[in-house]
C-alpha cells in the first residue's frame, strides 16, 4: 500500500509545478470555511484546510478563480498574476439557505422544494455520511444510516448470495422504488425463494452502485406510486450521480475482520472533465475483491444420526474429525467490478442534454451443506470413492463426504439518455432508459445422483425387418458413475426498456403544474441448464432450469400523471397527483395522492401529511418462475420441493388464480422544526395497509388421504411439496420514525455534532384471514403458516436506533455511531408450534478516525462493530405446552437442532437474523485528491 501511495502523489505532482501562486484564506461570516473548493479550471484546484487557508498553483496571466462549497453561493473573482508573483487573495463566501436545506427532487412531480419544506418525510444523505460507515457496499452503509432500512445477508448463500434482500418500513424489497438521477433502476433477475426476509420479492440491485459515485441518496419514506408508478408502496430511493469537474480522487480501501479472515481490497478512481460548453461528464470505475469469512457452527452427532438414519459412531467418528461437519456458511468470496459515468452538456441556451450509464460485473464463489459420508454413503454411492477421494479411515478410497460448491456470475447494466428544455415558462424533460440484470450459475464438485438411461437401439443386423435375439441394445446409465461434476444450471435475466415524458409549469409564484407519460416494457428469460443440471432430479445441491421451465416473457404498459402544487399562503403548501396505468397482463390501475405542509413560527416549525394510494404490479419473475428446489426439511434433510407458476397446467389443476396487483393506502402525519441553522428535529407517523398482497406460499405438502389432484402433481413430478404465488394476504402496517440533528457545536478547540434517529413499529400484522384456494383450503392446509407470518411480520427489527456523535478537531474527525437494533421474532418451519425464537436487542457500535493529511491526501480507519457483539437468539413459550417443553433439556436441543440444521447455524438459524454475523470489522481507506 505504500508503494502505491508513492505512485498516486508522483502522478499528481505535475499539478503543483508552477512558478507563481495565489493563496489567502475563504472565511464566512462565522470564520474560516473549511473544506471550501478554490480552482481556476477543472484541473486545477485545491481545497481550505482547517484554517481556510489554501495555496493554488497558476501559470502567469489573468485567471477566474472561483469559490465554491456546499450551501454557499459560488463566488468567482477576476485576478492577474505577474510571472513569479505571489499573490494574496482572501473571499468571504455567503450561505445561501435554499442550498443549505437541499433541493430534493422526490416528493413531488412540479418543482423540487428544500428538505424543510417538503410536504412528505424525505431522508437526505451525502456522500460523506455514506463512506464514513466504513461499510463495503451501499446497501450494507444505509443499514447503518437509516433506521427504517435494513439489509442483512441471508444464511444460506446460493443465489442470494449475489445480492441481500433490503426493505424500508418492513415492506419487503419489491415495493421500494430505486431511481437513479430520478430515473427508474431495472430490477434484478434474482427471485428471492429461500426461507428468509425477502422471501417470494425481489428488488434492484442497489449494493452494485459504487459508493465514490454517489453524491447524495434522497429517501422518500412515503408512499409514491401516484407519481412514480408500480413498487412505490413504501417509499421511494433516488440516488444523485456526481457531477463534479473541479477535482478527481483515487480511493485505496483494504479491510478484515475481528477474526482474521474475510479480507478485502478495493480501488476505486473518480473524476470529471469539462464537456463542451457549460457541459461536464463525471465517471468512476471501482474494482474490489472480499475473501470469504467463514462462520460454522459445531454440528450436533445426534441430531445428525436421527436425521440422516446413521450409525451414531460413524457420525461421531466424522464430527470429532470435522466439528462443523465440513460446512463452509457466512460471507462468501466476492469479486466486483464497476463502471458509472454520468454527463450533461449544452444543445442551446435553453436545451440541455444528459446521460448516465453503469455497467456492473460481479463473481460469487459460494458452498452448498458439506454432503457427509454417512448422508451420501459410499454403500449407496460407490463410485463416489473415485469421484471424490479422501482420507476416511476406513470407506474406499478415502471417501470422506464433498461440499458442492455455487459459483453466481452477475452482470448488470443501466443507462439513460434524455434532454431537457425551457421554453415560455415550460419545462420539457424527455428521456430514454434501459437497463438489464443477468444472473447465471455454476456447480462444481457435485454429481447426479438419478438413474436415467439413454434410450435403446435396434440394429437390424440381417435386414430381416424383424427384431432378432442381440439385435437390441439396452441403454447405457447417463448419470451415476457416468456422471460429470460439473454443471451448468442456467440462471435468469431481467431487463426494461423505459421512456418518459415529464412537462411542468410555474404558472405563477404560487401555482405550478406537472404532467407526463411513460412507457415500459419488461422482459424476463429464465436460462435453460445444461441436460446434466435437470435431468432426472439434476445435480446434487442445485438443480438446474429444465427446457419446459425455461423461456422468454415479456409485458409492457403505459401510464400517465397529473400533479398539481399550490402554495395558498407563504406557508400553506396543498400538493396532488393522480396517476392511470395499464398493463398488457392484468389490465388498470388508478391511483392518487394528497399531501400538505403548514409552517409556523417563522418557518421554525412545519406540519405535514399526506394520504395516498398505491399499487404494485406482480412481476414477471412471480408470474413465469417455475422450479425445483432443494431445501431444508427439519427432521428429513434436504428435501426436492416444487415451485409452480400461476400460468402452467399444474397451476390450473390446482385451481390456483392468476396473481393481481396489490393495492394499498398510506397515511403519514408528521412534525418538523428547526429553531435555529445548527438543530432540526422530525417526527412523522405512517400507516400504510396493504389488500392482496402477493406472496409465495408455504410448501404444501400431500394430504393424509392421497388420490387428491394436489397428491397427484407432487407424484406426477417426484416432488416432496409444491409451492406458488399468490394474492393472499391483506396486510397492516403503522409506526413512527424520529430524526433529530445538532451540530457545530463548540467543544475544546473542536466542534461536536449530534444525531439521533429511530424507527418503531408500532403495528406490522396480517388484516382478516389468510386467502386460500379452494383446493389447499380443503386439505386442511394454507398457504401461510406462522413461518410466513414470522418471515412478512417479525423478521425485521421492532425498533431501531441510531446515536451518532462528530467532533472535527484540526485535521482529525472523530465519528461514533450506536446502532440498537431491536427483538426480531422467527417462528422457524419443523419448529413445535408452542414455541417461537427472538433474537435479542443489541447495540452494534461504530468507530471512525478520519485524518487530512494534506489537503490532497485523507486517510480513514474504521472499526465496525467494534465491541464484537454478535447476534444471539432464544426460545420463548407461548403458552403452557410451550414451557413445559423448555423445562426439558433434551426437548430444547432437539428443537435447536431442528432449527439450525443440527447447529450449522447455530448463530443465526436457518431462515435468519437480524445483523451482522461477522463481528468485528477494520477498514483502512486512503484517498488522494488530484
């Protein structure tokens, strides 16, 4: 790393080599502006240090040096430098209060208002709130930023291993909208199917936008589908790119965790050039590589003979040999490479151009469970001593068991290309998106286990016509000892192309309005496997997409919205929208909005509330995806289960309906002040109730009579169970979220700033009875049970905090941000019903040093979670059954052991957590300026 660091510091010494100067100090009407930026061109600028003090480097002659920092007014002062001339020139800059509260273009569709005068709750994080975190990607910083969101990674790692479900307000990643520069994001190919947060959705994959790209993060946490269509339930995210071309940085991160393995390395290069006249282009390209941090827990010896039928000695032998049994469970290897550009430039005086695009590839190496050698015996598997050959003492060959492994490539991509115009007092903004997320697989160290023949031949050796004795060739095993360890399973793609047409109006100083269109059409590919990865039950872990499975779909619609804002007084804000969509597949949806804001006391108090209703679409992924599935059964192992589409025969045989939209209405009421530029505080209650929401149902196992149609699918596909969407649930949720913020203020000879911001649910519940078709209703079985329930309702902190404190003090800043995240509750499948499991509260605790060396050169270290507190359940009774059994010892580890898959995961159990599982983090970032 010092090498490299010598390397960055000669490049950008081209860049000091001047023979005059001009230096002074930028003050404001406090004292000096730290951090504010003095250039005379795009490449050539320099920064205030702690004093305000700057030197900047000229070639002789006249310059326009100009001054800028966030929430000033840009200054630009006219000086002539005489060859070898030092010349002294001090500014004093002007707050501008518009700039200081941020523009924010989410909330409305007429004109952008600051963040104290928006009618709904909008979060607004820069991008020095986002990498002081220290966290690795952006999805895993706002976890850690915002208490509404959260993101865990799943336990298990196959193909969610590429990206971790996220949600706002427990509403699951599918009904959050990502936008980029306020244009939508593709979502992902990925279907969330396994038994964790997120099950059944999908979302965007935001943990592939690069960190040094992002400017600032506006969060609406309001419903928004009046404005922006489908999936804006729970609110809205739109991410601002840099546009900077004044200076560029190179970024050099490394990190490792607590227990010394996990390691990670990143660079990351961000710059901008002038592009034309008036036009810029800014682009980053971030390269980065984690190594896998490994978690497993101590596998119990009796809990794996009951489950797998085994000789308990054999099993003991294995585990005294193998505590963890082999498993290889936690954050798996990652290799990332991303590339963002984003750009405007001038067509005329009143005509803009802009762009921006991201291509982003990304490699996952991960494992499926250790295959022990008393789960796959070499009685029953022979050939697996030459497949693969170990040092068990006594099996042939060695054989010794072998862990499959799940190697995920993703390649994702967006682009957007749109120009935007005045004329008359009109705003025309029209714009062209795409965008598109692929996601294949590939199995290694593995086999198929089935017995499939190849067809039989006749030779008609005597040309007699007739079928002869030894004419006849029986076909030859295709799988077995005959089969590959390798396969390729397939995967999905995703991808949306997307126009929009927005058209407002400030018809006067009070009245503006907003209309426009868009049109959107979808198409999701489910990538067929290579024959080995399917056939017959397919590959050992992972089975692969079969011919009638896989294909191409595809849907369009188009919508259009009218939004109407009218200030009735200076302080009386009335703001509407009304939105019509159509969609090719399930037909209309019409949705509106409402929302105020009243100021009070001159403009140090606001008063807010919206009502709203909303709509997501099923996606395509829901509609078409269709599946066999490996899973955990408690009690029988990994079991084959099916996942049927709503559009197959299957589906039709048992009477399951087509999926429609969701529709839901939201209430938000909510407080702000800010008595004075340093402490505002906001205080905003929701209620969002959601009808037919779309869920994938709990696995629906044969009824104890048999001869149903539901008994004959499963037998018809060798299946175990079957699952499949559908709109069951009317669901209710409601609570309270709190920010407040106080800064600048004086401490010693530095200054302290506070944060505090929480989230609370107060409900997040099922609203009237679970929707089950007639037939699964018939047999006595439904579609949600409490592991559902658990996994929509509960699986999310109850409440979540976070108390930050900041004290800059010379070239040093100081961050320590607690974390509370609260109870998190799982009714776990197989687990008895008289119980449930709570992972309790804990208080994750950040540490930051941020230290300038120069003005070019900054230097962080962070130790996240730096106590090493870790997550950690219990069981909780729910009525008397429930205690008598935790007065039972054996009783507990059974069901323990029925939960974690005999304690592979013990930390976390099978279907999830709450945070970090990892422990204690260092990160060391270098960043150089140029």
């Amino acid at each position: 790393m010092k090498k490299s660091l010598q390397i960055l510091m000669l490049l950008v010494m081209p860049f000091l080599v001047h023979a005059q100067q001009i230096s002074g100090t930028i003050t404001d009407k406090n004292g000096p502006v730290i951090g504010a930026t003095v250039s005379i061109s795009s490449s050539n600028g320099t920064i205030t240090d702690v004093n305000g003090a700057y030197e900047l480097k000229v070639p002789a002659g006249t310059h326009d040096v100009s001054v800028a920092f966030v929430g000033y007014n840009k200054k630009t002062i006219n000086v002539t430098v005489a060859s070898g001339e030092n010349k002294s020139l001090n500014v004093t800059i002007e707050e501008n209060v518009e700039l200081l509260n941020e523009l924010v273009v989410v909330g409305t569709r007429s004109r952008p208002r600051s963040n104290i005068d928006t009618a709904v709750p909008v979060d607004i994080l820069d991008a020095k709130e986002l990498t002081s975190t220290g966290q690795n990607t952006f999805d895993k910083a706002l976890t850690y930023r915002v208490p509404s969101f959260n993101s865990v990674q799943t336990p298990v790692n196959d193909a969610t291993s590429l990206l971790d479900p996220y949600e706002i307000r427990n509403m699951g990643p599918s009904r959050t909208l990502i936008l980029i520069n306020g244009k939508r994001k593709n979502l992902s190919a990925l279907l969330y199917t396994q038994t964790s947060p997120g099950r059944g959705e999908t979302g965007a994959d935001i943990s592939a936008i690069p960190q040094d790209a992002i400017e600032r993060v506006e969060i609406l946490r309001d419903g928004a589908s009046a404005q922006y269509g489908s999936d804006a339930i729970a609110g809205v995210m739109n991410i601002i790119l840099k546009d900077d071309v004044d200076y560029g940085s190179v970024t050099l991160r490394g990190g490792i965790t607590g227990e010394g393995d996990g390691e990670s390395v990143g660079v990351s290069l961000n710059a901008g050039t002038s592009l034309g006249e008036g036009g810029f282009l800014n682009y980053t390209v971030d390269f980065s590589k984690r190594e896998l941090a490994n978690r497993p827990g101590t596998v119990n010896a009796a809990g794996e003979a009951a489950d797998f039928g085994a000789n308990i000695a054999d099993v003991q032998e294995f585990l005294n040999r193998r505590p963890d049994a082999g498993n290889i469970n936690g954050s798996p290897e990652t290799t990332a490479a991303k590339f963002l550009l984003n750009g405007g430039f001038n067509i005329s005086s009143n005509t803009k151009g802009y762009f921006n695009g991201a291509y982003v590839y990304k490699n996952v190496n991960s494992y499926a469970n250790y295959r022990t050698p008393y789960w796959r015996t070499i009685t029953d598997f022979p050939y697996l001593a030459n497949f693969f050959p170990g040092d068990h003492p006594t099996n042939a060959g060695g054989y010794d068991g072998y862990v499959p492994t799940f190697d995920g490539l993703l390649n994702d991509y967006n682009g957007t290309l749109g120009v935007r115009s005045e004329m008359n007092g009109w705003t025309y903004d029209g714009s062209f998106t795409v965008g598109g997320n692929t996601q294949t697989y590939k199995v290694t160290n593995s086999h198929n286990r089935n017995f499939v023949y190849s067809p039989s031949t006749w030779l008609d050796a005597n040309s007699d016509g007739a079928v002869d004795p030894g004419e006849i060739n029986e076909g030859s095993l295709l799988y077995r000892e005959n089969s590959p360890i390798s396969f390729d399973p397939g995967g999905t793609r995703f991808n949306h192309i997307v126009g929009n047409i927005d058209i407002s109006k400030e018809i006067s100083s009070s009245l503006a309005m907003a209309f426009g269109a868009e049109f959107r059409n979808e198409t999701f590919t489910v990538i067929e496997g290579g024959k080995a990865s399917y056939d017959g039950g397919g590959a050992d872990s992972f089975a692969g997409n079969t011919p009638e499975n896989s294909g191409k779909f595809n849907r369009y619609n188009i919508g259009g919205y009218f939004d109407l804002s009218y200030d009735v007084t200076d302080n009386f804000l009335l703001n509407g929208t009304a939105r019509v969509e159509n969609y090719s597949d399930f037909g209309q949806a019409f949705v509106w909005k409402l929302s105020s804001r009243y100021k009070l006391m001159d403009d140090k108090m606001t008063l807010r509330a919206s009502a709203s209703t909303g709509f997501r679409a099923p996606t395509l992924h829901q509609i078409y995806t269709q599946k066999a599935q490996y899973s955990f059964v408690p009690g029988a192992g990994i079991q084959v289960g099916g996942l049927v589409n709503n559009v197959s025969p299957q589906a039709k045989l048992l009477g399951i309906p087509q999926l429609d939209a969701e529709e839901s209405f939201n209430f938000t009421v909510g407080l702000g002040m800010r008595p004075n530029d340093n402490f505002d505080v906001t205080v905003d209650y929701y209620n969002i109730s959601v009808s037919d929401r779309i869920v994938l149902s709990t696995e629906i196992g044969p009824t104890s009579g048999g001869g149903t149609p539901l008994d004959q699918v499963l037998t018809d596909n060798n299946l175990s169970d079957v699952s499949f969407f559908v709109n069951a649930l009317d669901t209710k949720t409601s609570g309270i979220d709190f920010v407040a913020n106080y800064k600048n203020l004086s401490a010693g000879n530095g200054t302290l700033g506070f944060t505090l911001s929480g989230n609370y649910t107060i409900q997040n519940e099922r609203d009237g009875d679970v929707k089950n078709p007639a037939l699964v209703a018939g047999a006595g079985q439904s579609v949600v049970n409490d592991t559902q329930e658990a996994l929509f309702f509960t699986s999310r902190p109850k409440t979540k905090w976070i108390l930050g404190v900041n004290y800059e003090l010379g070239k040093f800043g100081f961050s320590l941000n607690n974390t509370y995240f609260g109870t998190t509750t799982f009714r776990q499948q197989g687990m008895d019903s008289n119980l449930k499991t709570e992972f309790k509260p804990k208080v994750v605790t950040d540490l930051g040093v941020n230290f300038s060396a120069t003005d070019k050169v900054n230097i962080s270290f962070n130790v996240n979670n730096i106590f090493n507190v870790l997550p950690e359940w219990e069981f909780k009774a729910l009525n008397a059954a429930g205690e008598t059994l935790l007065n039972d010892a054996a009783q507990v580890q059974n069901q323990s052991n029925l939960i974690t898959f005999n304690q592979r995961y013990s930390q976390m159990t099978y279907d999830g957590y709450h945070f970090s599982q990892l422990g204690s983090l260092y990160n060391l970032t270098v960043n150089v300026r140029f």
